[in-house]
C-alpha cells in the first residue's frame, strides 16, 4: 500500500465522516435502515389512499365505488380505521372542488396525513436519541392533566425494560407489544407502527434520564405546542359519515375565500340522541355571546361523561382557544347545509347546491337583502325588481322554502346557521370588490362561529383566477385569454337536484323594496322565464348570430345578459349547447364576459380605478346630463340612450358609440357613464360595465387605446335605413330612409319643427363631427 494512501487512511480515521460510519456498523445501522425505512412505508399509507381515492373521481366512481376501492387496497397494505377514514373525509372535502382548488387540498391532506417526518423523528430518537426533547420528556398519565407526569423509562422490569403498567394503555392501541415500549409522542399526535425490534436493541433504545432543568423546559414547551398537536392530531381521528365539523383548520387556497378541512367535531353522539326536527324562534335563546346559560357547564360535563368519549388535552375547547361556544338556537336530528344564494338564482347547475345536497341530509335556501344591495350608490329598481322576480320564482323551485332575510350577509348567514344547527355554508365565488369583501367576512364569522365555509364555481364559465399567463396573476390582453380559455378543462354542468329535501319553518322576513319609478318595458326576471328565452333563441337564432348580432334594428342578440348578471342562467350550460350548435361566435362573447370577471379579480378596483392609463377629463354637467336624457343631436347615440331608459337593457353596438361619444368626443370621465348605466341596467355587472368602459375610453385592456367610434359611419352600416333610430326617438319618426342620421342637414324649417335639439360637440373635435 502506497505510504501516501495509509497517511491518508490515517487522517481520515480521525473524521466526522469516519466514525459516523463506524458508529453505523457497530449499532447495527442496517438493521435501523430497514426499521426507518419500513416506519416510513407504514406512514406514506394515507397518501396511498388519497391517490386512490382521486383516482377514483376522475374515473366517476363515488360512493359505495369508492369504498370498495379503499377497502381493497387496505388488505394489501397495513393501516388502521384511522387511515381508512382519513380518506374518506378527503374524498369529501377534495372531491367537491375544481380541479387547481383540489390539487392544493390534496397537498395540505397529504402533508397533514402521512406523519412521515413524525414516524422518523421516533425511529431515530430510539436509535440514537437524537429526537426532539418533547419525544424523550416526561408524558401524561393519559388524564390530560399537566401536573400528573411521569418520566419515560421510570419503572423498569427485567432487561431494565418499562413494567407492564407503565405506559399508557393508548399507546398498545398503535404499536407492537415490543415497540410500545419505545418512548411515545406527546399525546394527539398519531405514531405509526414498527417492526419488532431484538432484545439488545430495545434495552439500547431505552432513553435515559433527563436532568431537572431539561424536564421542566419539556413541560414548558409541551404546554406551547398542546394546541398545535391537538388540532393536528384532529385530522386523524375518525369522521362518523358525513357528519358537519364545528371547528376546522383553515388552509389558504384561494383568493376570494379559504378551504377548510374537517376538524373535530364534538357534538356527533350527542345530536343523534336528540328528538326530531324542530326549529325555535330566534328569541329561545336570550344568551348573550360569550356568556353560557346557568348549569350549561354541569349538564355538557354530565354529558362528556355519559358518552364515555375521552376528550383532547386540557378540556374540549383548550386545543382551538378563542373560539366561541356554538349557542343553540333549535333542536335537530338531521344534518342541515346552508345554501347562501347571491348571484346564482337558479336550481340547474348549481355546484354550491349540488355539493351541499350530497353532502348534508337537508338543505336550507337563504338569500339575504345586503345593505349594499338596498341602500348601497347602485340601488337600482329596475335590477331590484328584477332581483324580487327572481327571487319568487326561485322560491317556487324550492317549493316555498326559501328563506330570505335582510342585514349584513355574514351575520344573517351565522344566524340561520345557528338556528338550524347547520355544519357547514355552501355559496358561489365572485369578483367584485364587494363581493370579495363578503366572502373575507363570512369566512371569519365561519371560522368564529366553528362552520365550514364552502365556495364554488357557477358565475362564469371557467373560475376566475384558474387560468393564468406565464409569469403573471391574470391575463391583460383578450387574445391569450381566448386561447387558454378555450383549451382549458371545463367542468361538467350539474344537474338539478332530485327530491331535494329542505328544511321548512324559519321565519322569514324580506324586506320592503324602496318605492321607485322602473322601466316601463322590462323583461321578466327567473329562472323559469330565462331558460324558455335561452331555448328559444338557441333554436331559431343562434345559426344568424354571426351575420346579425351588429344590427342595430333587427335585435338578433340573444337578450339573455340580465338572466347571466342574476344567475337565472347557466353561463357553463349556455356556452356548451351553443358550442354544440355551431355557435362560436356566441361563445366568444361569453369569453369576453369571463375576461372582464377574472381582470376584476385580480383589480378589484376596477370600477373606481383606471386599469393602465389615465387620461385627463373635463367636468360639463350640461352636456352629461344631455346625454343621459338622449338629447345630444346626435340620433343614434340618443336613440342608444332612450332605449336603454325604457328598457333597461341596450344593444351592445349601441352601447359601444355612447360611451365613445362620452369619453372621447365629450371628454367626459368614463366614470360617470359607467354609473349611469348601473342606475338602469338590468344586467348592470361591476365587471363587464367597467371594463367594456375602460376599453372604450383607453384606459383599460383594448390593444389600441386611440380608438375611436365614429357614430355616423356606425349608423350607415349598422342602421342603414334608420329603423333604430325611429324607434326609439319618436321626434325623428317622420324622416324616411338614412336621411335620419343627419337632421340638421333638414331645411331650416323642417328642422324647427323636429323639435330635436342641434348636436353641440365639444372637445377635440372642435365643436363639429368628423367627416363621414
């Protein structure tokens, strides 16, 4: 051997590294890989189950399907009931979401389940005594009481092995005869089973006693991390069916809201102990928050005790501190799910409905009257009227049992929830400032009050915020957006819910509309009224939809925004039978509809706020108010206006030259447009109204932001012979044929007697229109 190479061994010996590896071959290191790498195998097992289980939803199988699968898969790998059941509540949670919410639940369910890092700190710990202090400090005596502790390995047997009575009789439950004898994790935390281990390793494994200060910082840091553990080891614990959970664990997944996985849930035996349903007023219970009822103490300890149920350490509520006592309002032997309907006034293709009838015995409708929507800036009554429409109709498909109450939503909400004793409160994602800023509160009132919040899709064809360009939040240009959009996976429309089983009887109390002046020719508003508009026209005039739909007389648009804007309409189930008709032209404006709504949601101010640029206004309360009344000379723009006075709707080519003629012949600031629509539209949406403003004035997603609508050029082509125009302008009836887009070029006296006033443009065109 070469001199250099022994000084080199000589050196070497002296090494970390070395006598690491030395240490590894004198205890039996390979015998201890086989043990962590086999601990490990037995804690990868839930995830083996959630694979399957999503295997399971993309192939359809559900319910007893997926039973059999896990069941099946259970007699090839070792687990427990635990497992079993941890799956089976993912399916719930996980299989209820679209496709990106899902991937980031099952991420959280796979970190939360396995215990992975959990089983190796305990196999390391009995080789080495290498893990954490909590693992080798003194354990509860099972009690939960912190100042009955005791020292693991403190009695011994034979072989200085821990007497029988020593351990904890939970920890037999989880491990080997052998392996119970290894120190076991703080109590709620669940360990995974290990091998038999040889006597010589087992008396090695024994951890040694731990000096006094070194135990008093144990129970210290046990005491910090009780409530951690506790509510970790909540994911663990069996679910009984469907039951609704109390208390959750929230995991951020989306934007607008959160998703929130099952926790436990503390009242399952005693609610099936209870009689029938029955719902008491609101007044049965006078409590204040906060404060329980005289002898509600003795009568839920009595009760803990009867079950015989142990409870987690340091009582039922010590694991979540701050979160309030549910207080009961009504007695229930059913599960019950709310249903909050906002901007999705139908039964067919409801997801938010759907996943609440599958999920829950009974179902509770609940719409409530926000301040916002009845004292807000944008009150308007034609949008009102058409809202209490929709409404009846909705509650004729309920069969009269939708509940309608007035307040702040989230308030409103937790309260019908209490009352019914409700688990959980199903409603559909949006995008509007205000919209987001609900979903904010009535995810904190949830998680205060201890009710899962559940949002889901339904107001757009695809969910905003699920399609996203390279390296950005949201898509600015239309093009890239119709691309993804297209090519992106669709969900399937859900169908009506058969034999659904509401809950009847609580009050309910809508309140008065405020007294206004509406349209005189406005639509009917419902579902009912909207799906026979939505069949009619797909069956005779989506095939001229492309060659018509700029036509300003002949009206071939579809009319059907006011019953998407109120959700009387599945816009998922409107694009896929257009789709299937040929109608992509059609299809492609629902697109433009979906690109506003995720824009919107990535810039909630869009409604007040310039997207890209801004540009400077001029303020004329004369000429706003003129356009406003359609008295602007101009007779195609005022022609827009009085239409959509009368009728609280406007073609979309009209409405493309009034603002244009606001914005970028007046100069006049889009906002005060964009408002005025909202006070008349029945399809006034925050999103499509403010960004198709923005795009007309330049300030927001349109590629060429000098564009500019010329109205005379527009009329000639899109209402060459002034039938538009007679329709809605009744001073200018008379005038045949095209001369009607240009009356001040009458004879003088033709003119007086019009009584239609003279266009007076101002701005940077100079007082006169643009050559035609």
């Amino acid at each position: 051997m070469p001199e250099s190479l022994k000084r080199f061994i000589a050196w070497a010996q002296g090494t970390l590294p070395f006598r690491l590896v030395q240490r590894y071959g004198e205890d039996d290191g390979g015998i201890w890989a086989t043990v962590i790498a086999w601990n490990g195998l037995t804690a990868i097992f839930p995830i083996a189950l959630a694979l399957v289980a999503i295997s399971g939803f993309i192939l359809g199988i559900v319910g007893v399907g997926n039973q059999a699968v896990i069941n099946e898969v259970a007699r090839a790998f070792p687990s427990n009931a635990n497992a079993q059941q941890d799956a089976l509540a993912a399916l719930r949670t996980i299989g209820d979401k679209p496709l990106i919410f899902a991937l980031v639940a099952l991420a959280g369910y796979l970190w939360t389940a396995s215990n992975l890092f959990g089983a190796m700190e305990a196999a390391f710990d009995a080789v080495w005594h290498c893990g954490p202090p909590r693992l080798r400090a003194a354990e509860t005596d099972g009690t939960g009481d912190d100042g009955n502790l005791q020292r693991a390995g403190r009695h011994r047997g034979r072989h200085g092995r821990p007497a029988a009575a020593a351990p904890p009789a939970a920890r037999h439950t989880q491990l080997g005869d052998r392996s119970a004898q290894l120190p076991a994790p703080v109590r709620g935390r669940r360990t995974s089973r290990l091998p038999p281990l040889p006597d010589h390793l087992l008396r090695r494994a024994q951890p040694k006693a731990a000096p006094g200060p070194d135990l008093a910082r144990s129970v210290v840091r046990r005491r910090r991390v009780r409530a951690i553990d506790a509510a970790l080891s909540a994911l663990h614990r069996p679910q009984h069916g469907h039951q609704p959970v109390r208390q959750a664990v929230r995991v951020p997944v989306h934007p607008a809201g959160v998703l929130l996985l099952p926790g436990p849930d503390h009242h399952v035996r005693r609610r099936a102990q209870r009689r029938p349903l029955r719902v008491r007023g609101a007044a049965a219970d006078q409590t204040s928050p906060g404060r329980r009822p005289a002898g509600s103490t003795a009568r839920r300890t009595a009760a803990r005790s009867s079950e015989g149920g142990a409870q987690p350490p340091g009582g039922r509520h010590r694991a979540l501190r701050g979160l309030p006592e549910l207080r009961r309002q009504s007695v229930t032997s059913v599960d019950v799910g709310v249903v909050l309907f906002t901007r999705d006034l139908r039964v067919h293709d409801h997801p938010a409905l759907a996943a609440a009838a599958r999920s829950f015995d009974s179902v509770l409708p609940l719409f409530v009257y926000d301040g916002a929507i009845l004292g807000g800036p944008h009150a308007a009554p034609n949008r009102l009227r058409f809202l209490e429409q929709s409404l009846q109709d909705l509650n004729r498909s309920l069969r009269g049992t939708l509940v309608r109450r007035s307040g702040e939503t989230a308030e409103e909400a937790i309260r019908a929830a209490r009352e019914v004793e409700a688990g959980a409160i199903f409603m559909s994602a949006d995008v509007s400032a205000f919209a987001q800023r609900r979903e904010r509160q009535m995810s904190a009132a949830c998680a205060d009050a201890g009710i899962q919040l559940r949002t889901f899709p339904g107001v757009t064809v695809v969910p905003s915020g699920s399609l996203h360009p390279t390296g950005g939040d949201h898509f600015r240009v239309f093009t890239p957006y119709l691309r993804a959009w297209a090519n992106a996976r669709w969900r399937k429309p859900e169908p009506p819910v058969e034999r659904l089983k509401t809950v009847s009887g609580l009050r309910s109390a809508p309140p008065p509309l405020p007294a206004a002046s509406v349209s005189p020719d406005l639509v009917e508003g419902g579902e009912t009224a909207g799906r026979a508009r939505m069949d009619l026209w797909l069956a005779s005039s989506l095939r001229d939809y492309a060659l018509r739909r700029d036509e300003l007389a002949a009206d071939a648009t579809s009319r059907l925004s006011p019953y998407l804007h109120f959700g009387c309409v599945s816009p998922l189930e409107l694009a896929l039978r257009a789709q299937e008709l040929g109608g992509d032209d059609f299809v492609r404006q629902l697109c433009w509809r979906d690109f506003h709504h995720q824009v919107t949601s990535a810039f909630p101010s869009l409604s007040w706020q310039d997207y890209r640029r801004e540009r400077r206004w001029r303020h004329d309360d004369v000429a706003l108010e003129a356009w406003k009344r359609g008295r602007t000379g101009i007779p195609v723009v005022d022609a827009g206006m009085r239409q959509l006075q009368r009728e609280g709707w406007m073609h979309n080519r009209a409405r493309l030259l009034v603002a244009s003629h606001l914005t970028r012949r007046e100069e006049i600031d889009w906002r005060d447009g964009a408002s005025h629509f909202l006070d008349l539209l029945l399809d006034g949406d925050i999103a499509n109204n403010s960004g198709n403003w923005q795009w007309v004035a330049g300030t927001g997603n349109d590629t060429r932001p000098n564009r500019v609508f010329n109205p005379l050029r527009q009329a000639e082509h899109f209402d060459p012979d002034g039938d538009y125009v007679r329709r809605y302008v009744p001073e200018l009836a008379g005038i045949t044929g095209p001369a009607v887009h240009q009356p001040w070029k009458l004879e003088p006296g033709v003119r007086r007697r019009l009584d239609y006033p003279q266009p007076a443009l101002a701005g940077a065109v100079g007082g006169g229109l643009p050559p035609g």
